[in-house]
C-alpha cells in the first residue's frame, strides 16, 4: 500500500510559560488565567503529518484531550491544512497521570477508527515527560520510533532517523506505527490564507464546524472511568517543596557605564584564565 | 490499630536498574543508577541487581557488580546487539515476569533509549512511571485523599521520586505507591556512580532471550555516532548560554563570538529558546535537555527557571547577564550584570580583546 494514509497527530494544549499572566506570586501557575498555546513540540508533529498527506495523499485528523478550550488548538490545527479534529473532553479526565491519559487517548484512537501512523510531539512543555506517546504505543501494540527527525515512505514503509546519544540511528518499519517527532525536524510552514479563511468561515456556521471538529467524552469512546483520572493514575504529586537557594552571594555590577561594569567583572572573576591565546 | 497497618504492596525490596549499552559501550548513566540504585536498595533492605541486554557483552557484567549490582542478568544474544523498542521490551518484560514479586523499583535513564523504552514497561505492567528525577529516595506516605477509600491509609518504604515541577520553583514529590515496580528515570549526570571495587562479588545470571515476530517488526539499518560532531556541552570548560532575552535567533551569533574568546568552550542554550527554533536541541541546557558542569557557565538573558538551574547549577562559576534585576538567576549565579546582553557582551568581547593585544599570551592559561 502506497498511500493515500490515514495520518492520526495527537496535539495537546499547555499553559504559555513565556507569558507572565497567571502567574501567582509565589510563582505557581493558575491554569485558569495562564494564556493558552499549541504544545511547541507538536507543530513538529503537525508539520509530519502534514507532510505525508501532501506527499503521499491521504488524511489527517487532529485528536486532543482537554478542557473544552482546547478545541482552539483543533481550528490552529485545521488552519494549517488538517482535515478533521476530535476533542476527549471529560471531567473525568481530571488529574491524569501518563498512563491514564495513554489510556484515554488509546479508547479516543480506537474510537476515531483505522490509521497507518500516529504522530506525536517528543514531548509536552507542561509535563516533559516524553511518556505518552510510548505509552498509548504499548497499548495499541505498536513498533514506535521516538526522537524522529526526519523519514519518508517508501510504499507504506517507514524509513526515519532518529537521534540518539552522540548520534543517530536509522530504521525502517511496516506501517502502522507511532512516531515522535523531534524539534530538530522540519518547522511548522506557516497557516496558508486559504486555511485560515476556511476555518474563518466554519466558526460563523457552528453546524458546518460540527462536522469538522467533534468533541466526545468517555461514554461516547466507552472508555472505563475508572482507569481514568486520580482513580486511574499510579503516581500523584505527593508534596511540592520550595526549591532551596543556591549560593545567594552574587556580586551583583549595575547601573554602571556597560565597560566599567564589564571591567570590574573581568577583574573579579576567573574568565581571563580561560581566554585563548 | 489500623493507623499502623502498612499498605504498601508486599515486597522484598529489590531495586532493579535497566543498564544500557551503545555499540558495545556501557553508558555512564548506568553506573550513576546504581550508585542511587544502592543507597536505595540499602535503604529497602533488599538487593541491588541489573539487567544487560547486547550482544558480546564481556566485561560489562562484571564491571556492573564492580559498581555495585548484587545481581547481574545478561541477555547476550545477536538480535539484541543494538537497542530495538520491542526486543528489548520483550526481554525486560519476560524478565520481570519471572520474578516471584516484582521488583520493588525499576530505574532507566533518561536517555533516548530509556525514555523510549520505560514508558513501554511503565504500560504493560500498568504501573507509575516519573520522568528525569533528580533525587530519588525511599520514606513513608499517609493517603489521605477519600476519592478511593480503598486507598486511604499508610504506606512505607514508598519511592520518592522528585523533579522539577512545571513552570515554578517548586520540587515534586512524585510517589506511585499502590504497585511495585515503582518506576523512575534520571538524567546522565545528576545521580554519583559509586567508587569501582573490583572485589565485590556478585552473581550474573544469563536470563533467555525469546523474541517472537512482532518484536522485530522495526529494523535498524545502521547506528551512527558522531561524538566528535556534536555539540561537546559536557566536555566543555566554559559555556556561553543565550536564553529567551536574547530576543531573536540572531542573538545566537553573539554568543558564538563570545564563546570564541575562551579556550574549549561551547554554547548552550535555555529550553524555551529550542523550543522556538532558535538553535537546535542538542545545545539546550536543563532538566530535559543536558546536564552540565564547566567551569565557567555564562548565562546570558536567562531567567533562571528551575527546569535550567538543575542542569548547570554545579557549574564552577555562574555569571549572568540579564536585565532584570530581580530574574531568579541573580539568586544562585556567583557574577552578575543588569543590563543588556547587547551591551554587555559586545563589551566582554572588546575588552578581551584589548587584554589579549596587549598583554599577549603571558596571562593566557591554558586548561587542558
């Protein structure tokens, strides 16, 4: 089989760190108020799927799970050219560890139907686990190549790179399969005019968007509530702890001219043993 | 009464380390899992054992009882010569599998190999899985949250596994109490290897390797290493770190020219900048990229998150740059600027200059 292919891309919804709303003073995150953003790791992932579609032919659909706000990240995702979404949204889903949330997407793929590769980003920015992906691999019996950066398909095979320590390594196997694209692959294009107009469109028609994106909840997908949630998670967070200071001597140079500041630190400090010759 | 009562799943308090080899090499990060994997293991009262998969092993499982395993199974078999998904998870799982309880903790790197093949086991064995810890350790939890009443109560010897929590300055205290293995990963160079000695004695046990068609559903063409190609974070004696302040991936040149002032040196940078696509993971510095101890570690418009700090704070001297002068960084870094990078840095760079043309090579030190 060479092609078209069923492209499943599991994206994910994370609070925007970079952003300084939500931020509580002692520097905890109000998820509530934090500014909302695609997990950067995905677009990788967008950008794979993508690319198989626009090479190869065959269809993309867009799963998440999350809060009924994460259906922003679904239009984001039918924007840049994907052809469907689904949203897992269920209160039930609360406090989810990784092999809970594995647990949910696996009922959420099965659920969506057949595919030939499932794209996922290395990692979120909220957990950095790396976990998920692997994780919903086992369940679904699946070969996976993790750290992919880059591949193509060679009549429904798979030929990738991967990074490993001090290297790369490069393998190839028979779809179906699981991938997570690492951030050293190719960036997310930018969302064409047509996309973004076509999505423009929908919005205005809540009707036709239902036909596009299509949010389920755990009777929908017949998954077991009680493998889902704090029920259905092996680890909680059991304490957090302030992070002791370190050091807490710094010489501190300011509101000085920069070279009399650069001065004084070349003097104070040892960088001039380590300058080359 | 039943406030003593000891939920814990029974044990024997093992603690099994998954060891990993490239190509034939041991990798350090293994060594350092069983320096925390015996303090753990004592702790426990139980052993330390390890499982080697590879082809032609040799020494290796020798030198892991050296490093202290009480315990070594070997998996030496062709198909296993090079690191594969579902062989490897095969052979771990067969071997889990065989154990009359399961092992109390189970640890990996955080390698790509152990973050690719953790989450496999972690699944099938459904059991609690933590990511890149920094510290682990063994003490008792009270469960007093009544969402499953069945699991209110004490538990001792729980594995605690603790990270870096997201977005804050916080540690997370992670537990998977209720089923043993309790798994973790850690990061190459956060955990101390033990003192090698070559008299300790342990027992290495050849475990059998059955793999079955689907586990070799993934072929390896070839594996690469490039050692001498990458980015030598670890290696490096100083290293020039940009951070979201240098606001936009040009900033990057900068600090390459910076770095090109100093003796063996290398450029790192913080996570949220690789994140942007500014430079290439394999320069970030932190809690999911590289752990790293120069001698100089020049940070530069990095605020100094948490997820940052545990992969440089052991550097010898900490200098930071930054406009805020209230940025964590300034709380932990031994020199510190307020100001701006693109002030300051062209500045270092003129002034190493100057010292350079007229002083010459009499105050050039050279470190290695």
């Amino acid at each position: 089989m060479a092609g078209p292919y069923e492209i499943f891309v599991l994206i994910k919804q994370v609070p925007d760190q970079g952003s300084k709303a939500g931020l509580n003073p002692d520097g905890t995150i109000d998820r509530a108020k934090a500014k909302r953003m695609l997990n950067p790791f995905d677009r990788y992932a967008l950008q794979a799927a993508l690319h198989v579609k626009r090479t190869y032919g065959g269809r993309v659909t867009a799963i998440s799970m999350g809060p009924p706000p994460a259906v922003e990240i679904l239009l984001e995702a039918l924007e840049h050219g994907v052809d469907r979404g689904f949203l897992l949204s269920d209160r039930r889903l609360a406090a989810s560890d990784t092999l809970a949330t594995a647990y949910a997407l696996y009922k959420t793929v099965t659920h969506v139907g057949k595919f030939d590769l499932i794209f996922c980003g290395l990692q979120t920015t909220d957990g950095d686990t790396a976990q998920v992906g692997p994780q919903l691999a086992e369940r679904l019996s699946l070969p996976q190549v993790t750290y992919c950066e880059d591949f193509h398909l060679d009549d429904g095979r798979l030929h990738a790179r991967r990074i490993i320590e001090g290297g790369v390594q490069f393998v190839d196997c028979v779809a179906p399969a699981l991938i997570t694209v690492a951030n050293s692959y190719h960036p997310l294009a930018y969302k064409s005019f047509r996309g973004a107009w076509r999505v423009q469109q929908l919005q205005r028609n809540p009707e036709e968007l239902g036909k596009y994106i299509r949010t389920v909840d755990l009777d929908i997908i017949q998954a077991d509530p009680e493998r889902c949630g704090l029920k259905g998670s092996p680890t909680i967070v059991a304490a957090t702890e302030k992070v002791g200071e370190l050091g807490g001597n710094c010489s501190m140079y300011e509101g000085h001219a920069p070279d009399e500041m650069v001065g004084e630190l070349i003097e104070k400090s040892n960088l001039k043993e380590f300058l080359v010759a | 009464m039943s406030e003593s009562v000891n939920l814990a799943p029974p044990s024997d308090g093992e603690v099994l380390v998954i060891a990993e080899q490239i190509l034939g090499e041991l990798q350090p990060v293994s060594l350092e899992l069983l320096g925390a994997g015996r303090y753990l293991a004592d702790k426990l009262g139980g052993k330390l054992s390890t499982v080697i998969l590879g082809d032609n092993l040799g020494d290796i499982p020798k030198k892991l009882i050296e490093y202290g395993a009480d315990t070594v199974y070997v998996a030496d078999d062709p198909e296993l010569r090079t690191y594969r998904t579902l062989s490897y998870r095969r052979v771990v799982c067969d071997l889990l599998e065989t154990f009359k309880l399961p092992p109390h903790i189970v640890l990996l790197g955080s390698t790509t190999t152990g973050r690719d093949l953790a989450p496999r086991i972690a699944a099938n064995f459904e059991t609690g899985l933590t990511a890149d810890c920094t510290e682990l350790d063994i003490g008792p939890y009270e469960h007093k949250s009544k969402v499953d009443p069945s699991k209110v109560g004490l538990y001792e010897g729980c594995l605690y596994a603790i990270r870096p929590s997201f977005g804050e300055s916080l540690k997370a205290r992670i537990l998977g109490p209720w089923k043993n293995p309790q798994m973790a990963t850690t990061r190459p160079g956060q955990m101390t290897p033990l003192a090698p000695d070559a008299n300790r004695v342990g027992k290495i046990v050849n475990i059998p390797v059955k793999l079955q068609k689907e586990d070799l559903r993934l072929v390896v063409a070839e594996t690469v290493r490039e050692v001498s190609k990458g980015v030598r974070l670890a290696e490096a004696d100083v290293i020039v770190s940009g951070g979201y302040g240098l606001g936009s991936k040009e900033g990057f040149e900068l600090m390459h020219e910076l770095a090109k002032c100093f003796e063996n040196s290398a450029v790192g940078a913080s996570r949220k900048v690789v994140d942007l696509g500014w430079i290439p993971y394999e320069h970030q510095v932190g809690q999911t990229g590289k752990t790293v101890r120069p001698k100089i570690y020049i940070a530069c418009g990095i605020s100094g998150a948490i997820q940052h700090r545990v992969g440089m704070s052991k550097s010898g001297t900490i200098i930071a740059i930054n406009k805020d002068p209230d940025a964590p960084i300034f709380k932990f870094a031994h020199h510190g600027i307020v100001g701006d990078v693109y002030q300051i840095v062209p500045e270092l760079i003129r002034q190493f200059k100057d010292k350079l043309a007229t002083k010459g090579e009499k105050t050039v030190v050279h470190t290695h």
